[in-house]
C-alpha cells in the first residue's frame, strides 16, 4: 500500500508544481513543495509501519504523530502557495489512517478534511471555487475510512491468525519436549532397576567374597571364594555386554559394522551409495561401532536431502591404532560457515559431539558446487581390540 501512496502523493507534488510554474509564480510552491517531500522521505525511512500490529499504530506521540502533525502543517503551507495541492489531501488521509490506524487515523483524516474544506470555503468567499470545494473532501475522507478501515482488519485477522499459528507451533514444541522427558524419565528408571537388579547385586556379592577371602587369607576356603568371585564378575561381565547390545541401534544387533552400514547405504533414496572396507575388518568397541553408523545415517540422509548427488562413497578403513570412515558425495557442496550461521548445521554439530567423545577427529572438505567429504578418525584403544 506504500508504494503505491509514495508514486500518488509524489506525483501530485509534482503536478501542483508543475502547474504554478506554468502560470509564473512556482518558486514557492517548489519551496514548500520540497519541504513536504522532504518529510515525508524522513518518515518514510524512521516509522516501520508494517511491523507492527494494527491495535498498536498512532499509541506513540513520537514518531508517528509527529510525522502526521508536520505533514499536515507543509501540506497546509503548500495550499497556501497554490490551490492545486488540495488534492494532496486525498494520499494523505490514506497515509494517516495507515500510519496512526482505524483510532487515531480517523482523527487526523477529520482535521485534514475540515482544514480542506476551510480552504475550500476561503476560496468561495473570495469569487474563485465552487461547492466541490467543500463537498470533494467529505466524500474523499469517507472513501478514505472505508478503504484503509477494510484493508486493516484484513490485516489485522491476517496478523492474529499468524499470532495463533506461532503458538500452536509454541505448543508442540513444548509437548514435544515434554513427551522427550517423559520418555527419558521412564527409559532412565528402567535402566535404574536393570543395573540394580543385575549389575549392582553381582558386584556387591564380588565384594562380599573378597572381602571373606581376605579375611581367610592362605586357606582353601579363600581359594574357593576367590574362585567364586572370578565366576560372579564374569557373569556381570557378561550381563554389561547384555546391557550394552539392548541399548546398541537395531541395525547392529546380531550383526557386523560393515553389514549394518550396507544396509543404511541401502535405504538412501535416489543415490547410488557404494560402501567398501580397507585394512583388516575386526569387532571394534560398541561405542565406536554406534558411533561410526549413527555418523554415516546423518552423513547419508545429508546427502541425500539436500546435497542434489548421484553418488556417494562410503569407506571404511582399519589400522593397527585409529578407524577411519570417510564419506564422499559428488553433490552441490555448501559453505559450511554460511550453514552454522544461518541456524543450520546441526547434524554436523552432533557428528563433532559423537567424535569428540571418542577422542577422535573430524574434518569436512566442501564448497559450493564441489561436492563434500567427510573424514572421521577414531582411536583404537586395547578395549576397542578386544571388545566389551
């Protein structure tokens, strides 16, 4: 709607202008020509209209009535110079209403019209005018309410209706972050009664046992509690690993790394992902294998979401000390510091956070246009060598 005020108002400055010049006598009417636009320019750049809401426009003295108050004023000086600026007053009491809304606009369009019409009537009593004078302005000012009065409630119901839809989207956030608690919560007590009805009791009789052994030290009674102690830690042994596999994901359970990420490659829509292993392949630490998959599903969906490829390479590759997992896309590439600053890049941010609890590293080499490779580099410790 400003726009279009902007090329109205402007273009009747200029022809009440235009007009004077042609009968000799423009200078000032340009003057106060000029100090109209002038204004009106200024307030243009300092009152963001738009972004606020309707119920809200003309509460403030400073800038939006002050704006009006001395828009009104140069528009007055410019009908003094020459008839031909009354038209002004019709751009104008669109822009009151816009700026100050229904309340206070109502106001300024009552004062513009009645001012209009005292001009209107001065010129009567002199011999030069006629009735429009004074009738042009009452019916300009009533099509004036009625227009931007209309055009606000649609804004206004458009505004509340985008108000409703941010709290909606409020309210599933929350319920969504409630239901995530709720669900760690229950997931938490039963880990709780899982590691205290196995884990902790099988300890707990360990200690019982060494503790009577040393009690009963170069006997066979300690021998024989020594020996019963070995048995109970290797059957806690064996419920950690119990534990450890249920909370493993489900594309590991039963089954090798390299199986697993076949399978992840498998379920990558419209990419062609090939997956190979260098090095000698051996069963690794849960963690790492956990790791290494859950990094190759977000690298995959990454790839195939938004990086526009047609293929993707998936290596894994063993030596004696560190993994290694390198994921290649012949995609569009991004500029991953555009990413992090626009709010995005998060599934880059959790990698890191897997890698880095590892001990790891992970480098990432892409540019717009170029494709992306993705390194992963994890250490091999003798707990890894052996597994849990």
């Amino acid at each position: 709607m400003l726009r279009g005020l902007d090329v109205l108002l402007l273009g009747l400055v200029a022809l009440a202008v235009a007009l004077t010049f042609g009968a000799g006598q423009g200078w000032r009417t340009l003057a106060t020509g000029a100090v109209l636009v002038a204004l009106y320019a200024a307030g243009r750049r300092r009152v963001r209209v738009h972004e606020r809401p309707v119920e809200g426009r003309g509460s403030a003295w400073w800038p939006e009535r002050a704006w009006m108050l001395a828009l009104l004023l140069a528009w007055a000086a410019m009908v003094l110079a020459t008839p031909g600026a009354l038209w002004i007053a019709f751009p104008l009491m669109l822009l009151q209403l816009h700026v100050l809304g229904p309340r206070w606009g109502a106001g300024a369009v009552a004062l513009t019209v009645a001012t209009t019409v005292g001009f209107g009537l001065m010129r009567m009593a002199d011999g030069d005018g006629s009735v429009g004078y004074a009738i042009g302005p009452v019916i300009g000012g009533l099509v004036a309410i009625g227009f931007v009065v209309g055009l606000e409630a649609i804004v206004q119901q458009s505004q509340e209706r985008q108000r409703a839809l941010s709290e909606l989207a409020a309210a599933r956030v929350h319920l969504a972050d409630a239901e995530r608690e709720r669900v760690l919560a229950v997931e938490r007590e039963r880990m709780a009664r899982e590691i205290h009805d196995t884990l902790a009791q099988g300890f707990s009789a360990v200690e019982l046992l060494l503790r009577a052994a040393q009690d009963q030290p170069d006997s066979e009674r300690a021998t024989g509690l020594v020996t019963q102690a070995r048995e109970a830690a290797k059957d806690n042994l064996a419920e950690a690993r119990r534990v450890v596999r249920a909370l493993a994901p489900g594309d590991l359970d039963g089954s090798t790394l390299l199986a697993a990420l076949e399978r992840v490659a498998a379920r990558a829509e419209s990419v062609d992902v090939r997956v190979r292993v260098t090095g000698g392949a051996r069963g690794l630490d849960v963690a790492v294998e956990t790791a290494l998959l859950r990094i190759t599903q977000s690298a995959l969906g990454n790839v195939t979401q938004h990086a526009a490829a047609s293929r993707a390479d998936v290596t894994l590759t063993y030596t004696t000390a560190q993994v290694m997992l390198d994921v290649v896309d012949d995609g569009r590439g991004f500029d991953p510091a555009a990413a992090v600053t626009s709010g995005g890049g998060y599934g880059l941010a959790a990698m890191r956070s897997r890698v880095r609890e590892l001990g790891g590293r992970l480098v990432l080499e892409t540019a717009p246009g170029e494709g992306t490779a993705l390194a992963v580099i994890l250490p091999l410790g003798a707990e890894s060598e052996e597994g849990l």
